[in-house]
C-alpha cells in the first residue's frame, strides 16, 4: 500500500521541513480527466488572453520572491544569497517566452502567385492537449518553467510531477496560476507515487511527457510511454508481410508495416537528462575571466546543474598557469549554513548524492590522479551528510569515472592538451552532448571548433547558461526534444493543414 504523505527532508540539518499528501490512483486519473475536458475550451481562448494570464502568473511568483527563495532553499541545499536570483530568472525566462508567443503560434500561410484568389492554404498549430511535466530538483522553478509556460501559452492543460524533494516549487505554481485567474484543471500539481507517476506517462489521456532528470530516468519514461503501444497492428495486414505479428518485433516487418504502425504513435517525449560538459581552454583566452567564469560554472550550485562544467582541457601553453589559479579560487568558497549569507556553497542535496562523489574522487585517486584542495580547508566538510568541500584533480585520464560518468557535485578534472585536434577528441570521447564552451579571443577559431563538437549548446566564454532565445537541446544520453525559444512551442502542438478552395456562386 502507497504511503498518504510524503515527508521533504531538507539537506540544510536532515530534519523533516515539510509533509505533502500523495494522490490516490483514483484521484490522479480524476485529475487526468478534469484536464482533457477544460482543454478543449481553453484551447479556444485567444492566444493574447493567454499571455496576458502568463505576465500576472509571474508577476505573482516575482511578488513572493523573498519567501520562495528561503524556501527552496530549505527543500534543496543552495545558499539563501543565491536562490532569489532563480525567481529573478524564472521571471525573465517567462517574459521572454511570453513576447515571441504570438510569432511561434500563429498560422504558418502559403502564398504562391497565381493562386491566391484560388486558395487559401495555411498551417495551424494546434495544442497536443494535456502535458505531463515530470520536473528536477535542482532548479525547480526554472526547469519547470521550460514546460508548463510554453504548453498552457500553446492552449494545453499541463499536470506538473515535481520533484519529491522539491514538493512545494509545484504548490507555488499553482497558487500563482490561480491568482492569475487561470480556470480550475488547466494547471494542476499532483504528488505521485512511482507507480503512479508510471502509469499516468502511459496513460491515452496524455499527449506529451516533458522529463528532465537522469539517463536511467529517461528510459523509464520513455519505457512507461511505449506501453501504450503494445499490441498495436496495421488496420489491413499487408500480403507481403507473410503473417509476420509486427507487435512482436520491428526484424521481420516490412517497409510498410512499420509506416503503418508509427501512425498509431501519438505521444511524443521531450528528455533532458544531464550531461558532462567540457571546455576547452586555448592559450589565448582572457586567463584571469576565464578561470573564475569556469570555477562558478564548475562549483555553483555545489556542481548539481545539468550544464555545469565537469572536465577541463587546458592547451599545455597556459595549463600550470591556467590549475594554479583555478584551485587558488576554488579556495574562496565558503562552505556551510546555506541559511548564512556568508555560505557560497551549501549541502548538496542529499548525503548519497555526496558520497557518489566521494566514491569518484577516491577511485581517482586510486587510479593516479592528484587532489589539489585540502579538506581541513573546509571544516563543514564531513563523510556520511550532504556537506562536501570542492575538489580540483589533475593527472585524469578517461580511464577514470570522474571524467566519464556524470559527477553532479563539487568536482572537477583537469586535463593538458597538446592541440585543439585533441582537445576536440577528447571533448567528443563522451556519451553525453549538453553543453560545451571553448576559451579564446579567436571567434573564428570557436566557430570552426564548434562545429566538429557533438552537442546540443556551443558557447565561447561562457558556460552554465540557458539563454531563452536559444534552443535547448541535447544530443547522445544528453536526452532528446526542445525547450525554450519560439521552437520550444513546436513541441508542444501538433500541424494541421487547412486547404480551402475558393469558389464563385
């Protein structure tokens, strides 16, 4: 039997901070219910409606920024001097989503000379219809916001899964969207257990799953989303096929047996599922910008960000220069009280989460590698709690977990390159494609290098960054799918051709 509550047990003293009730199955598919049968009539509200009602949903979030930042605070570890900024950034992000709205929905009209007084031929985009967000912990107001804004703007009803640890960013939202004037079952946030957050990714009434989380987490979504399908077959069974069941495997099917089962498929998943985000640092980068810009992009948020910097490639030109002043800032940082507006570096999330990367660092080392920060440096460090001091290794190989597998915490590897030829190799050896940044003066240099990289991001001095105008998107175990920019609403509606022909009486 599912338990009727779930305790938030915050990172800050490992105290229950909060208790939140979980849905019954029954109350879930209620939900999933209400949210098939308004959508269809807020599907109808002008899109301008719309965005209005999004400005006061942020306006309302930007009105509660002090509370919401003490509070996240204390459901997920990072430092109070810290977490308004992500309120501050949600808002941003939202308005941004809100002003390019109107372009990215509107009709897409043909016009070809001759025909215009014969036709009349557009494409519309239409909303997919309910949405199912399935949010992180890690920045959970921004990361939820690249999905619920763009799919209720778009004329969707959205269901919102936070986090377990971030139970509340959820709550607000809502309480936001109310007061906003959003009508009851467009927005709703529900607590879940496992089996039933499972079953709702396979439920018919949902028409998009929006994920961000683990790799191993990505393939149970899109696991649960492919149950839907089973058993499904091509309305008339080709002659060719010779009785082969296209339900039992893709080998023995047909060209058009395949075509006539992917039309049954209707939901899409969008997977953003982390990464482990190189830079590459040439000798003739701004040394002294680039090393403090790549130790925030490496430690901030004690390293627990889907685009944090994870390894370093230094050209050998700058590489002794480029490690000792990037472990002499490391040493800046401030662990502990992430109540305290001294802290720079607060618990991670959860102890276990720390001792994965304790784990790595000593394998590290094991294997060869050189810790350059003294633990006694930072006495709130302590095995077995969520408190974890940064740490700076060099001497790495990718033979090593630290450089391979996604750390998420405080830890960085530094390697020497002899050329950007293999800094690009190494960049690329990696099962992940996020993000990754180049640091140098030589734009032309970037852009050259930039292209023979495998990743969703390119930046050139900068990193740790999700500019709204861009696309969001990821390549290899990095995940799949788009947010942000106008494209982040083509993932969330449908195309649908209207070819009128014109007529004389």
């Amino acid at each position: 039997m599912s338990p009727s509550t779930l305790s938030v047990v915050t990172p800050v003293d490992s105290s229950v901070y909060a208790t939140v009730k979980i849905s019954s199955s029954e109350q879930v598919q209620a939900a999933v219910e209400l949210a098939t049968k308004v959508q269809k009539v807020w599907k109808k509200v002008p899109v301008q409606e719309r965005v209005a009602m999004g400005r006061r949903f942020l306006d309302n979030l930007g009105s509660r920024k002090d509370e919401l930042a003490k509070e996240l605070t204390m459901q997920m570890g990072r430092p109070l001097r810290y977490t308004p900024g992500e309120i501050k950034g949600t808002q941003d992000r939202g308005k941004y989503m809100l002003d390019v709205a109107e372009e990215a929905l509107k009709d897409v009209e043909i016009h070809e000379a001759g025909l215009e007084d014969k036709f009349k031929r557009f494409i519309r985009k239409e909303p997919v219809g309910v949405v199912l967000i399935v949010a992180p912990w890690n920045y959970p107001y921004l990361s939820s916001l690249n999905g619920v804004l763009p799919s209720i703007i778009a004329g969707n009803a959205v269901i919102l899964k936070h986090s377990s640890q971030t139970p509340l960013c959820g709550e607000r939202f809502a309480q936001a969207w109310k007061e906003a004037g959003l009508p009851e079952g467009i927005f709703q946030c529900i607590h879940m257990s496992h089996a039933d957050t499972e079953s709702l990714v396979g439920n018919p009434l949902i028409n998009y799953v929006n994920f961000t989380g683990s790799v191993e987490g990505g393939h149970q979504i899109q696991k649960a989303a492919s149950k839907k399908f089973i058993g499904t077959r091509p309305r008339k069974q080709p002659e060719n096929t010779k009785g082969s069941n296209v339900s039992k495997s893709f080998n023995s099917c047909t060209y058009d047996d395949v075509l006539s089962l992917f039309r049954y498929i209707r939901l899409a998943t969008g997977l953003e599922l982390g990464g482990k985000d190189p830079a590459y640092v040439r000798p003739d980068c701004d040394l002294k910008y680039t090393v403090e810009t790549l130790v925030d992009g490496s430690f901030f948020n004690s390293g627990q960000c889907c685009c944090a910097i994870e390894r370093i490639y230094v050209h050998a030109d700058i590489y002794d220069e480029f490690v000792s002043a990037f472990i002499k800032e490391t040493k800046n940082y401030r662990l502990g009280d992430p109540l305290d507006l001294e802290t720079t570096l607060g618990p991670m999330v959860k102890a276990k989460a720390a001792d994965f990367v304790r784990g790595q660092i000593a394998d590290a080392v094991a294997q060869g590698a050189k810790a350059h920060i003294d633990l006694s440096l930072f006495p709130a460090d302590k095995p077995g709690t969520p408190y974890m001091a940064p740490q700076v290794l060099t001497e790495v190989t990718h033979k090593m977990r630290v450089m391979t597998e996604e750390s998420f915490g405080p830890v960085i590897g530094i390697m020497k390159v002899a050329s950007d030829d293999e800094a690009i190799q190494l960049m690329n050896d990696s099962d992940f494609g996020l993000s990754a940044s180049i640091w140098t003066n030589n734009a032309d240099a970037a852009l050259a290098i930039g292209d023979r990289i495998d990743t969703g991001t390119w930046f050139m001095n900068r990193c740790d960054y999700l500019d709204p105008a861009l696309a969001w998107v990821g390549v290899k175990d990095s995940g799949r799918g788009c947010t942000l920019s106008k494209f982040g609403y083509d993932q969330v509606t449908r195309l649908k051709s209207f070819h009128m022909k014109l007529t004389t009486a």
